[in-house]
C-alpha cells in the first residue's frame, strides 16, 4: 500500500519592521514545522499575500506606512478566514480592543512567552482547518445531495426548490408525488443535505426503501428488525431501517404499495415514535424525519381503501408535487448538458455539445418517462455518436418521427400574426426531402422514388435547398 502523502506546511507571514524580531520568529516558527516568509513592511506583505497562498500572518502593530490593524483589514479582504495575530511592544487597552474589533485572532505584547504564542499559533491554524473543512463538507453535501443536484431554472422547478429550502430545517413529515422518473427521490435528498448544510453541516443519515420492491412477508424485518429466533433462518438480531435511520431521514418510495397490516403498524410507529422488532418485547424510541412518495394518485387510493386515510394525513403534513418534464421543458437543454457531460465521462466519449437540429428533436418529444427517459435517451446517443457534437443521427428514429410530425402540424396553423406562405411551404419541403433523405440510407434515387420525383426534379430540390444527403 502506498504511503498516506506527507501533509502540506503551514504558510506563515511575518510582518515586523525589525529584523531581529522577523529573524527570531523565523528561526522559531521553521523549527516548529512551518513555511516562513518574512517581510520588512505591511506593504510588501500585502503584495505577497495577494499573489500566494497563505495560512496565517503575525504583525507588528506599529510600522511604518500601513500600520498592523491597516494590514488585518487588507488580508480579511482577501480571505476573511486567515488568522491574524498581532504583536506590540506600545500595548494598550484601546489598541487591543482596536485589533480584535478588526478581526485579530489574538494579541501579544513584547516580549511574549514562546509557549504561549507556539500554543497560540497552533490552535488558529486548527480552527481555520476546520473551518475550511466545514466549508468543504457544505459544498460537498449541496453539489452531490442538495438543491444543486436539482437541475432545472424553470418556474415550476423554482417553486420545489423554494419549498424545500423553506422546510429543510423542520423535522416536520413529508409526502412527495410525481409520475415515475420525475426525482422524487432526488428531491427527498434535497431536503435531507438542505438541512445538514443549514445546520452546520453536521452528518445524520438517510436511509431509502422502495415499499414497492420488497417482498410482502420481509417488509415488516426490513422496516423494524427482528430479533434472534424471531422466525426460521433468524440466527441473530438484526437492526431494521428504522433504527438505521436514527437521527436522520427515513424516506419511503411507493408508499402506497405498502400492504393494509403494515400500514397500521406504520401509522403506530409515527404517532409514538417507538417500536418494537419482529419476534422482541422491548420497545425502541427514534426521533427521525419521515418523506414518503407515490407515484399514483393518492387521494384516489384513500377513497377506494387501498390506503388508509389516517397514514395519508400524518405523512402529508407538507406535499411536494413534483412537475412532468413535459410542464417544464425549458428545463431540457440544462438536463440534457448534464447528462451529456455525464456519459461522455463514463464511456470515455469526446461528446461535448449537441446540434441545434437534436435540441430541438429533444425539446419537442413529450417524454412519458420523464427525466428518467431523457436520460437513458442521452446515454444511448452517446455510446453512438461518433463525433464532438450530439447530432440527429444518434438519437432513436421516432424522436425524428415526431419532429417531421410536429413541423406538419404547424405548417398547417396560421398564426394570429400571420405568416409567410412561399417560406413555410419551402421550410416543410425542405424537411421532407431531408427525411426522405435519411429514409433512404442517402440514396438520392429511392428517396426521389419515395416522393414521387423524377430524379432530375430530386436534383433540382437538392441543390436549390441546399440539402446533402447526410
């Protein structure tokens, strides 16, 4: 096993107009382990602060020029983390109160005690490493889990995004519909790393489970455990995801599909908040968040018994309804960048960009898959195409089907603005002949033969279209 890479120095800046301080504090700081850099003047210091990188500056006071609080501002500007210890041989009240209003990490008087500021120096550069790791697990957690994996500008995806910020921070159940492949599940997650990253970034987890996909008679262990003995083949206990979800988010896909008998036990589990496992006599108290969704409609499913109506009213204390692709396809082109960028990474794809004539075969599909679709639909054309750029030629034919279909629906509609009849006429022709074209394997004879042309007539359309046979 290779060894763990050696950690990265400290960077320390040393501001004093007296050489023999700046040669002491060198001397002590590089036998403590850091990077050194002295400098003469809080000018120069500033010059290099803003050209490198740096982990914490000690300053003198009083300098000539820019003074040590002129120069704390200055280095908060460029990164409002950096610790700044100040040092002073002119020590007053006032001063101190001055550089700690300013920002100061902390302030010492000449001659200070080694141990003293050794300690000192050590404890602001842990706690601005933990402040930069703070900073990182927030980031972390919105671009993998958060709002950020939500793609979409539309106003129907601002409206899912406003209502989760609002009650990420709650604890209050969630209740989560949309057809099939609209991210029910990404949006669960959303409100689950909204509220860590609300929180301070502090890590809780979140447990799925697809009622739909288990087994009826595993369910109940699956959901609460089971205890040693509890049933044949049970030859130890087993923690459910319930307790596994402790703390955190217990999201339930496909609810409704959960049997009758389990429903009841569901509903007892969230109006106590305690359970028991299959087979044990001890209860067992959680305190976690519970977002549940469906893919059917559920007041429908209450009103013909297949789901009871008190579960339906404790899980839905807050509903999600999450768009279709087809109520939000101004969407499509920031999805269909993604997954491009996406799938050219994992099948070492060149693809980078895609056609205005695909975009818009992509934006005039109704998608009955939803985003899912749109995706798999993507990774396809992208195992297939060849080139830099997504074109028309690697997606499915009866997404050009469509485009051909919608283009003749709209040559036959005026618009209440009017139009121009000789330019439409051309625009339609010149997409039939293009189909044809593609229908024929570029065979410029048959695909004549399938309008009805002469070939000579074919060569004509070709050239004063300007149309080539790809």
């Amino acid at each position: 096993m290779a060894k763990e890479a050696k950690r990265r120095k400290a960077t320390i800046v040393v501001v004093d107009d007296e050489k023999d301080m700046r040669d002491f504090l060198d001397i002590m700081l590089r036998k403590e382990g850091y990077d050194v850099e002295c400098m003469p003047s809080a000018d120069s210091a500033l010059a290099f602060c803003r050209g490198n990188g740096f982990d914490l500056v000690i300053t003198d006071l009083k300098m000539p020029g820019m003074n040590g609080v002129e120069l704390l501002r200055a280095v908060k500007e460029l990164d409002r983390d950096v610790p700044v210890i100040m040092i002073t041989a002119y020590a007053s009240v006032d001063t101190a109160i001055d550089a700690m209003k300013a920002g100061a990490y902390d302030y010492f008087t000449k001659p200070f005690k080694l141990d003293e500021i050794k300690l000192n120096i050590r404890n602001a550069l842990s706690f601005r490493n933990l402040k930069r790791e703070n900073e990182r697990l927030r980031k972390d957690i919105k671009s993998r889990n958060g709002i950020a994996n939500l793609i979409g500008e539309s106003h129907a995806m601002e409206e899912v995004h406003v209502l989760i910020r609002s009650i990420s921070r709650a604890k209050a159940n969630v209740f989560i519909t949309g057809e099939s492949g609209t991210g029910k599940e990404l949006v669960a997650r959303a409100i689950h790393y909204e509220g860590i990253a609300a929180n301070g970034g502090e890590q809780s987890p979140f447990v799925a489970i697809n009622c739909g996909a288990i087994p009826e008679n595993l369910i109940e262990s699956e959901l609460f455990g089971h205890a040693r003995g509890a049933f044949t083949g049970a030859v130890s206990s087993k923690e459910g995801l319930v307790e596994q979800a402790d703390g955190g988010t217990l999201f339930l896909d496909e609810i409704t599909e959960l049997p009758l008998h389990l429903q009841v036990k569901l509903l007892r589990f969230i109006q106590e908040r305690n359970f028991r496992r299959v087979g044990s006599t001890s209860d067992i108290t959680v305190d976690l968040r519970i977002i549940a969704a469906s893919n059917k409609d559920v007041e429908t499913e209450v009103r013909e018994g297949r789901f009871r109506e008190d579960l339906f009213y404790r899980l839905n204390v807050i509903r999600i309804n999450i768009p279709t692709l087809r109520e939000r396809k101004e969407d499509i082109p920031l999805l269909a960048a993604h997954f491009i960028e996406k799938y050219s990474k994992v099948h070492g794809k060149s693809v980078k960009e895609i056609s205005s004539e695909a975009m818009g075969l992509l934006v005039s599909y109704d998608y009955s898959g939803n985003i899912r679709e749109l995706e798999n639909l993507i990774e396809r054309a992208i195992t297939l195409e060849t080139s830099e750029v997504l074109t028309p030629g690697s997606l499915p034919g009866y997404l050009k089907d469509r485009g051909l279909e919608m283009a003749g629906e709209q040559a036959l509609k005026v618009p209440t603005d009017g139009l121009d009849l000789e330019k439409t006429v051309e625009e339609f022709e010149k997409a039939i002949i293009a189909d044809a074209l593609r229908k024929s394997g570029g065979v410029k004879k048959k695909a004549a033969e399938l309008l009805g042309l002469s070939f000579r007539s074919m060569r004509y359309k070709l050239s004063k279209y300007d149309i080539t046979e790809n």
